[in-house]
C-alpha cells in the first residue's frame, strides 16, 4: 500500500439537506486550506461517485475522498448500513468517515464507532462553529498519512448492488 502524504485533501460529503450541504459548502470555501469537497445527497449517490459512474466519471472533478463525511439521518439504519458497507469494503474501509449528526445520543455514537466511524461530530448551530469544525478538520487529516485507493475499485459492483437492495422500501406485513 502506497501512503499519499500531499496537504490537499478530498473531502466527499454525504447529506440529503441542501441548506447544510451549502453551509458546509462555504465553510470550506471561507477556510484557507487547499482542501476539496464534493458532495453527494444519499448512498446510492456515494456509491456512484466511488464508482466513478455517471455524471462522475471525471476523476479531476470528482476525485476520491481521502475523508467522507456521512450525515446521519432518520431513518439512522441506512446511514449505519452505508458506513458497515464501507468499513467491509477492502478499498475504502481505510478511508476515514465522519459522522456528522443533529444530535448526540450515546447508543447512536456508540455504534457509529462500532463500526468503523473515525469521529462523531454533533453538527453546530453556528457558522464560526462550523468554520472551527471545517478548520479543525483539515488542520488534523492534512497531518495524517492516508492511502491511495485504485482510480477504478474492483468491489463497486457488489457495493452497488447491496446499497441499492438496502435502499429500498421495506414492506411491513400485518401481523
């Protein structure tokens, strides 16, 4: 395994909330790293960009993320089948995946953490306080070592197929 030491991050940011996706989008943009974000609205969307499928199949464009940041949403079962699907994948369960959440509730930190979260973070209720997240966040991952994954992942295949059979409607049958 190579190790990238470079100081410009990928950040790839997972959040079906428009208004938080721009926040975060101008945070980054307000912050003075070199760092990069993309962002995706669900986990099919993840899929698709780790793939490089669609309309992100320009890797200069949509690079791989050396850092995903993952929103977690009701219902919290897809946000938690997403991470396990990528903490068992042996391209990405290296990169790290940030749980950004509305709140903190210690069962649901407990199990982002149980499988595989690098960090859990509560999201602000204020722009400087996001800032400082942004900032914090790129002052940290900009130091650590982290791995080159393959332009074309062998595994998104099997990925796709079992985030787009989670993401379906569950039927609920009378008792």
């Amino acid at each position: 395994m190579k190790i990238n030491h470079s100081q410009r991050l990928h950040f790839l940011m997972v959040d079906s909330d428009e208004d938080d996706t721009i926040l975060m989008q101008e945070a980054f943009a307000e912050s003075t790293s070199l760092n990069h974000l993309n962002c995706v609205k669900d986990e099919v969307q993840l899929i698709d960009y780790l793939d490089g499928s669609g309309v992100y199949q320009d890797r200069q464009h949509y690079p791989l993320p050396n850092i995903i940041l993952l929103e977690l949403r009701a219902p919290t079962n897809k946000t938690f089948e997403a991470l396990s699907i990528l903490k068992k994948s042996s391209e990405f369960r290296r990169v790290p995946v940030v749980i950004f959440a509305n709140s903190l509730d210690d069962t649901l930190v407990a199990n982002a953490y149980d499988l595989g979260a690098a960090s859990y973070i509560v999201k602000p209720n204020t722009f400087d306080a996001l800032l400082n997240i942004v900032k914090g966040c790129h002052e940290y991952w900009s130091m650590c070592a982290r791995p080159v994954l393959s332009l074309k992942p062998k595994e998104i295949p099997a990925l796709k197929k079992r985030v787009i059979l989670s993401t379906q409607p569950t039927e609920i049958r009378p008792h």
